[in-house]
C-alpha cells in the first residue's frame, strides 16, 4: 500500500478551478456560428426584407416624379399609382421576410436550448459539485431568453437596416456628392460615440444577467432547506441575501438602459443634425440656382427615410452587445467537462483483463442494447460482478489533501460487504470511484478485472445499482421513481422488486397505489419508505453489484429490520456494498472493510474483527455510529 502510481497522461483531468472558467469574450461570430446551419432561410428572408426595403427606397423617387409633374402641369394618375403600388407592396414584403427571420430566430434559440440541456445533464459530477445549479439554470431560461432578443429582432433588424443604409448611402452619394458629404461627416461623428457606448452596454448585460443567476443561486439554496430555512426563523436574513442580488440586477439594468439610451440619443440627434446641415447647405445652393428644389427635397427624403434604418441598428447593435453577453454565459457552460457517455464505444479496452471480461459468458447482463445501455438481463444469467481496488490514492480537487492514501481490498462475488470506519474516513468516496462520478488519482478501481476508466461507462453503470446516503426521491409518482434506472422494467419486475423493498403496504395505502405522487423530493414519504423506494429502484435495474450507503439517521427497529432483510436478500446473488452506520448491518455483512483516514486498517468477519482490531472493537462497541 502506499506505493506512488503513475496515472497515464488520458486518464489526467484538467485543473480544478473554483468557479466557472471564463469564456473568452464573444464576437458577433459566435452570433453567426448559431445561425448558420439556418443560412438558406436567413437568406431568403433576408432577401425579402430588403425588397421590401427597396420600395421604400423607390418613393422618394417617385415623389421627384411626383414634383416634377405637377411643376409641368403633367397628369398625377400614374405616379400617384405607382407610388401606392410601392406603399403596400413594400409592406406586404416586408411582413414577410419579418416573419421568416424571426422564425429563424426561434429555431436558433431553440438549438442554443437543446445543446445547452444536453451538456447541463452530462457535466460531470465535480463539476456540479463545485458549482451552483441555480445558476446554471439561470444559464439555461434566462441567457438562453436574450439570445433570443438579438436571435430574431437583432439579426434581422441588422441585416436589413446595413443593407438599407449602404443603399441609402449610395443612392445619396449619386444623387448628390456634396450633401453626402455633409451628411457623412454628422454620421461619422455618431458612429465614434458608438463605439464607446457599445461595449459598456454589453459589460452591462453581463453584470445583470450574472445577478439573475445568483439569484437563482440563493433561491436554490433557499428551497433545498426549506424546513431548515423555517425552523431557524432565517427568512429576513435569505431574503436580504436574494434582494442584494436583485438589487445588483436593477444597478446593472439601469446602467444598461442608460447606455442604450445615449446610443439612442446619439442616433437621433445626428441624423436631426444632418437633416438641418443638408436643409442649410442644400438651400444655398437651391439660392445660387446650383440646385434644383426637386433634388434637394429628393435628398431630403431620403434622409428622412434612412433615420429609421439608423435607428434600428443603433438597437440591433445593442441588442446584439447583450446577445453577445449571454452568448459568454452560455459559452462557460461548454466548456465544463462533460461525461463521455460513449453509448457507441462496444469494447471496455484493449489490455487482456478486458477481453476477458467480454469473452466471459456470464457476463450477459452487461450486453448492450443498440443504445449502449444495459439490456434488461435475463433472470439466472447474472453474475456478481468482482470489485478490486489496488493502491488507491484520491484527493477531490488538486490543492486539496488526500482522501484515500493506498486503499486496496476486494469484494467479489456475491455476499455483503461492508464498509466502516470514522465520519470522513473516506467510504462514500469509494462508491464515488466505482460510479466513476470521480477518477482516481492514483492505483486502479476495477470492476471485473477491469479498470473502471476503460469500461464503457453506461455499461458500467447498467451493471450498477446505486443507492445514495440521503436516498432521494424525485418528484413524480411512486412507479416513475422506480422505474428511473430500468424505463423497459415489466408490471411483474416491478410488482417482484416492490415485494422485495417490503413497499407492497405502503402501495397499498397510498390513494392511488403506485401512481400515486410522492411530491418535490418525495416529501410526502417517510425516510424509511423514501430509503426502500430508493433500493427498489436500484434492485430494479438488476445490478450485479449494488452500492447502498446507509443513512446515517437511525431508523426505527421495524424499518431497520425491513432494510437488512432487503439486503441479505439482495446480497444472494448480486455483489452488495454497504457503507455501514449500523451493528445489525455489520454483523450480518460476510466481510467488513474498516476504512480509517483513508487506508483500510482491517478486513475480517465481524467475530474476527472484534478480536484484531481496536478501532472496530470501539466502532463496535459505539453501535458504529460515525459520528464520532
Ligand atoms: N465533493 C467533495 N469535495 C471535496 N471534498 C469532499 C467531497 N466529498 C467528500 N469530501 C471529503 O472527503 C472526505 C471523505 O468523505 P467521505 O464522504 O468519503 O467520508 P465517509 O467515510 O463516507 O464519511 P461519513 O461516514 O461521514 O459519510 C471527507 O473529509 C470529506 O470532507
């Protein structure tokens, strides 16, 4: 034991940082990288927006004709004709294109939705241990909502304004340089003030979305105890925590608004300015007779006309500095780490241990389905599965002391195995290591002969049953809880496992049996009900190896009775590991693994045990209660 093992480089995890790395700033790439498998229908109504636009570039045109004939005495009827043609064509298309990027928009936001679902579910165990779930959920509703702003208004108002706004330009560059000229320069200058204000309303953005999510952060707290929030009167200090971050949130959303509203602002007056600048320069030179009326209210309206355009990408642009802003949020919660769940990976590994496990016939319980996941096995074709840990060395984050020093036992076969030893001793951790919610830093964990970071995990898993220290129960109803692990399990399978967890009373109290709800973490059971309901649904999946970890809260002698029987039954032909807080569950173990300070110390029956080694002897003696 002891003996310093050299992980390979595959096997190394990435620093652990205590919050959640942070993505690089966004460009408006990322923006384009989210909308681009929708190109083809962005495109179409792109091209229609613009048409749309395009008739409304024509009227000021048309209303030179307009002029011009009535100065000649000419007829009206056919530009007036082709001026309303214009009008409503131009709107009709414009509803349209509107309609077909904002639909664009939403299927955007929808593909930013499922991805970010998909990796939320995969994070790795240490990674949702160190963070905050309200946040990420935050991540998830909140972020994922303003994308949603520039997804649809912000692209679509973007394109469609650059375009209107570089055909404006040209168009006022043809009509008359000198105008034009006057008005870039009252343009330029805006756009300057822009690029200052910008940023700052995307630092904005950022800064209050990361408030919502710590509010989200402190609700979460809030209704994961609140019993505890409750019976410790601590209402008025949770609610100055969340309102301290709301108020965070309006600090930020003001600043936003204010920073929009110079943007606004900015928009407005220079196109105002340049309004009067062309109207003054413009009518001089109508006065020199080196322009024609005609052309200078041609000008004008156009100028008119481009104001709208201005300002909607004076928004868009705003909109899309909070876009960008979330797109950052949502960027950090890819780049966490993610289980490999390696549904298509067919083989654990290449060394010869592994192939010997596959080869074993007897290992029919851990066929995979098309799916990767464990086929439902065929009774008497189960095999206990064989655990080995060899030199063990674990620490749960680099910087943190070690919680296993060198732990090696082994538990194969059938039979009970129980692990015991002091609180923080480091036997929930060993459950951890064979799920592989944690690697080891060192030595090997093998299930089967096989390491398990070379199992293909959900085969590893299928061949798991898992029972939590707390047992937690879901919201949903008593059959949905059970069958969380085995969706495929038949009525008889579960009518056999709610016989064998001794639940056959409880469904048959219930209002409406097994369909009945068992509320937001299954409150309305009791913590013996919610411990069997937990091992039902474990024994369900038909592990070869069961990991229980035994609450650590006494139960009465009924529901302790109830629970070793579940588990010697258990125990005769499946591999069953228990981390053991109680004398009865030990005695009746085949073999106790006493664990202290991250070694094993002992392993022995329990008569053995209480003859060799002193700790056991005390452990023993203090009923095993680890409190200690
Ligand atoms: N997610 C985690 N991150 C960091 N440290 C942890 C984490 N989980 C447990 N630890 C630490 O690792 C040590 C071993 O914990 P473990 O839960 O394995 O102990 P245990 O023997 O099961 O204790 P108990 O009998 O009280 O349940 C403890 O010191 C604990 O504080």
């Amino acid at each position: 034991m002891g003996d310093e093992m050299v992980v390979s480089e595959r096997r190394q995890r990435g620093p652990h940082a205590e919050e959640l790395r942070e993505a690089p700033k966004a460009s408006p790439r990322r923006i384009w990288e989210y909308a681009r498998p929708h190109w083809k229908v962005l495109l179409a109504g792109g091209l229609l927006t613009f048409l749309g636009g395009l008739t409304g570039l024509v009227q000021p045109l048309v209303a030179k004709v307009v002029i011009d004939a009535l100065g000649a005495g000419e007829s009206l009827a056919r530009p007036l004709l082709l001026l309303t043609a214009a009008v409503i064509g131009g709107a009709v298309i414009s509803a349209m294109g509107t309609f077909v990027l904002e639909r664009t928009g939403q299927s955007v936001v929808l593909a930013v939705r499922q991805q970010l679902v998909s990796r939320l579910i995969r994070l790795r165990v240490a990674e949702v241990d160190r963070l905050k779930p309200g946040d990420l959920v935050s991540r998830l509703t909140a972020d994922t909502t303003l994308l949603r702003t520039v997804a649809t208004s912000g692209i679509s108002n973007a394109f469609t304004s650059s375009v209107l706004l570089v055909a404006g330009i040209v168009l006022m560059a043809w009509m008359d340089p000198v105008l034009f000229g006057v008005t870039a320069v009252v343009i330029v200058l805006a756009a300057v003030t822009m690029v200052v204000v910008l940023p700052r309303i995307g630092r904005a953005t950022e800064a209050s979305q990361a408030a919502l999510g710590e509010m989200g952060s402190k609700l979460e707290r809030i209704f994961g105890a609140f019993r505890t929030i409750k019976a410790s009167s601590a209402e008025t200090a949770e609610i100055r925590h969340l309102d301290a971050a709301a108020q965070r949130a309006w600090r930020k959303g003001v600043a936003e608004a204010g920073w929009s509203a110079v943007a606004g602002v900015t928009a407005w007056l220079s196109t105002n300015i340049a309004f009067l600048a062309v109207l003054g320069v413009g009518g001089a030179r109508v006065a020199s007779g080196s322009l024609e009326v005609s052309s200078l209210i041609a000008f004008l309206l156009l100028l008119f006309y481009l104001m709208e355009p201005i300002s909607t990408l004076v928004n868009a642009a705003t909109e899309l500095q909070s876009g960008l802003a979330a797109v950052r949020r949502i960027d950090e919660v890819g780049n966490l780490e993610r289980e490999d769940t390696d549904a298509h990976r067919p083989e654990p590994a290449e060394d010869a241990d592994a192939s010997d496990a596959i080869a074993d016939p007897g290992r029919s319980d851990t066929d995979t389905a098309h799916n990767g996941f464990p086929r439902s096995p065929v009774p008497g074709t189960r095999r206990p599965a064989r655990v080995a840990l060899t030199d063990v060395l674990f620490r749960y984050a680099d910087g943190l002391p070690l919680v296993h020093h060198g732990v090696t036992f082994e538990a194969a076969g059938a039979g009970l195995t129980a692990l015991v030893g002091p609180s923080g001793a480091g036997k929930t951790t060993v459950f951890s290591l064979l799920e592989r919610f944690y690697d080891a830093t060192g030595g090997t964990v093998a299930v089967d002969g096989v390491d398990v970071r070379d199992w293909p995990l959900a085969g590893l898993r299928g061949a798991i049953g898992y029972v939590e220290q707390d047992a937690p129960v879901l919201d949903g109803t008593l059959q949905e809880n059970l069958v969380l692990a085995a969706p495929d399990a038949t009525a008889d399978e579960i009518a056999e496992v709610v016989r064998r967890a001794r639940l056959s009373e409880l469904v048959g109290r219930l209002p409406d049996g097994i369909d009945s709800a068992v509320g937001h973490r299954g409150t309305t059971l009791s913590g013996g009900e919610r411990q069997r309901v937990a091992i039902a649904r474990a024994l369900l999946r038909r592990p070869r190896l069961l990991l229980l970890d035994e609450a650590t809260s006494q139960l009465d002698a009924a529901n302790e009775a109830a629970l070793k029987e579940v588990m010697l039954d258990a125990a005769r032909d499946t591999n069953v590991m228990v981390v053991a807080h109680r004398l009865s569950t030990v005695t009746s173990a085949d073999r106790i693994v006493v664990l202290d300070a991250g070694i094993v110390r002992a392993v022995g029956t329990h008569a053995e045990l209480v003859d060799s080694d002193d700790l056991y002897r005390d452990l023993a003696a203090s009923q095993l209660l680890t409190a200690s």
